[in-house]
C-alpha cells in the first residue's frame, strides 16, 4: 500500500488544444421553443465556451495545488484525494469524507471544506474542526477505475480502506449526495462500527420503497413525472455509455452542454446566481484534461450490478437539498431505510450542490449534525 504526493500539471499542449477546439466549435440551432426547453441553452452554451477559451487555467491550477493532494494505492487502483487539516485550538477534531456525485469532482467541496477545517477563520463555532478528505471517486478525474463493476458497495469499500487502512482513521464521519451519499449508506451499514454518522443531501429509499400512504404514492408518482421529463440522459449513460462518451470525448462544448445542462437543473435557483462560471469551467477542464468522461458514466452502465441495500445502522442525518426529485421526499421512506434516523431537514437553501451552492449553511448544517452525535 503506497500514497504519494500529487501536484496537478496540464501540458500546454493539452490546453491550447482544448482552446483550437472551442475556437471552432459548431453550434447547432435549438428545437426547443423557449431557454433550455429542449435542453442545453445555446446563447449561454456560446457565453461559457467563450469563457473557456478564455480562462485562466494555470491561475486555477496554481490555486489548486495550494492544497494538499495524494494519489494512494486503494485495493488494486489508484485513489485521488485532498486533504484540508484541522486548525486551530478546537476542542474536537474530526476526520470526515466530503462525497460528490456526478457530474462534479472534487473541486466541488473545497470551499466548504475549508470552512469545516477553520472554522474560526470564517467567523464560525471553533469548538469543532473537520481533517477534511476529499476524495475523488473511482473513474473520477484523477483516480483510476479498479476491475471490479462500479457499485455504491464497492466505492464504499474502497472509500473505507483509504480513510482506515491508508490514512489509520479509528471512526470517521461522511457527508455527501447522489453517487457519493449512495456510497455513504453502505459505509454505514457494513462498517457502521467505525463511522460516526452519516450526513446526506438525497434522502435514502429503502430496498422496498411500494409506497405505503398517500404521501408516499404522491410523491414516488411525482418522481417518476421527473424522471419521464429529465431522465435522458442517465438512460445514454446506463444502456449506451460509450456512444455518448465518444461524442464528449471529442468536442469540449459538447461536453461542457452534458454537464452544465444537469447543473442547471439540480441546483437551488438560476444558476448563474448561485454557482460561478469559473467553477463550471474548472471541473470541465478536470474532465476533459483527464479523459474521464467516459469513465465517470461507469457507475450508471453497472447499475444493475447493485444489491438490494440492508437498513442504514450507522446515526443518519438527511439535509433534504432543495432540488426537484427532493421535493416533498416523505420522512417514511427515510425511516423505513435507516434503523438510526437522527434527523430530517430540509435544507433552508442549495440543491443538488449545496455545499458549492451555500457553503456557509452547509457547513454549519454539518457542524451542528456532527456536535449532537460527538456530545
């Protein structure tokens, strides 16, 4: 078991020939009668291939590899993580795991991962400070797919063995939403023992979610009324992932409409109003410097492969993101999944990117969660 330092370093090359490319991108008129009715915006798909063409990348990555990074040996396939220690005189220091899910990367959790480990920086309750990890999931950007289908189980395991094995964690914390609270839920049912809770942004279903009342029905009638609507581009990704993976492989508009297209949908509000373009364009640039688009649909094509998920053992928190699949999610079914249901809010700003979107509230959301469990 080996882990390494890593410092981020894009080629010139690799950069100016990602400008050529959006240089000549071919934009396509849109069927849609009204903004983002058929999709992807075209006026704001030309702004933010603009920007990207413009953007400062080496500034990014200079602010990037400010922090400290590894790569580590993780049963067979190489782990990508940052790591934020704790600072200051707090009383308690807790090492938690910040989880994203797709399409994000790890950039996504800097800001709040930063206030969790200063808290005193950022004006915040200093009693508690985070050694925050953040890892970035498997086929990710910088960390490898192992040989195994790409379940929530087995992120989870590999997920465990870093913060256990290869950082010598006792117990630690989790927090995250969609891939990433998926994995969460299997590190607190199979190593519940060594967490000290779990935190997430999407409420967990249970392994039998027939909706029992008239508020499940309600709501379990609305999300599939979602998924009819929104639900494209996940079914390229379980049945067809390589066709569509060629096409953004290719083309970084492309690619940058297949992610910005989610983001504008998840998040709580416009979303040039809660999320800066730089920020966007910095995990763009991730995905396509790495050639992970790919490889990050891996999760979606091995879907299948995941087994019914026993109860949640581990002290559950649900901070209920304010997107629209969440919306009106019934505490039944959240209790029906957890045997340890400690709390159910509702998160009063940020959808499926809350901790980018508002991670102040996030942040002391996460605090707060984490003191009652710690006492």
């Amino acid at each position: 078991m080996t882990i390494e330092p890593f410092r981020i370093q894009v080629s010139d090359d690799v950069l100016d020939d990602l400008r050529l490319r959006l240089e000549r991108t071919r934009f396509v008129p849109p069927l849609g009668t009204s903004p983002w009715g058929g999709g992807m915006d075209p006026a704001v798909l030309r702004d933010l291939a603009a920007a990207w063409a413009a953007f400062d990348w080496r500034a990014t990555e200079n602010r990037l590899n400010a922090y400290e990074q590894f790569l580590a040996d993780v049963r067979g396939h190489r782990i990508h993580f940052v790591r934020i220690p704790a600072s200051g005189s707090a009383d308690q220091r807790v090492p938690l795991l910040l989880l994203h899910g797709w399409p994000s990367a790890f950039t996504e959790y800097l800001p709040l991962g930063e206030r969790l480990a200063s808290p005193a920086a950022f004006g915040s309750d200093a009693r508690i400070a985070f050694d925050v990890i953040i890892p970035s999931l498997p086929g990710f950007v910088f960390s490898e797919l192992g040989d195994r289908p790409l379940t929530r189980w087995q992120i989870a395991e590999d997920l465990h063995e870093l913060m256990t094995g290869v950082l010598g964690y006792d117990r630690y914390a989790a927090f995250g939403g969609d891939i990433g609270g998926g994995a969460a839920t299997w590190l607190a049912v199979d190593h519940a023992d060594r967490l000290i809770g779990i935190q997430l942004l999407n409420a967990p279903f249970p392994a039998d979610d027939a909706p029992r009342g008239d508020e499940e029905r309600a709501f379990l009638e609305g999300v599939d009324r979602y998924d009819r609507a929104d639900g494209g581009y996940s079914e390229i990704m379980l049945t067809r992932p390589d066709t569509i993976a060629a096409a953004l492989g290719d083309s970084p508009a492309g690619l940058l409409a297949w992610i910005v297209d989610k983001w504008h949908d998840w998040v709580d509000g416009e979303l040039g109003s809660v999320v800066e373009a730089d920020a966007l364009l910095t995990i763009a640039t991730r995905y396509w410097v790495t050639e992970s688009i790919g490889t990050s649909f891996a999760q979606y094509f091995d879907y299948h492969a995941n087994p019914p998920r026993p109860p949640i053992e581990a002290p559950l928190g649900v901070y209920l993101s304010r997107e629209p699949v969440m919306d009106g999610f019934p505490r039944s079914l959240a209790e029906r999944a957890a045997d340890d249901l400690r709390e159910f809010v509702v998160a009063p700003k940020g959808g499926h990117f809350a901790g980018l979107e508002h991670p102040d509230e996030a942040a002391d959301a996460i605090r707060a969660f984490f003191g009652r469990l710690l006492g």
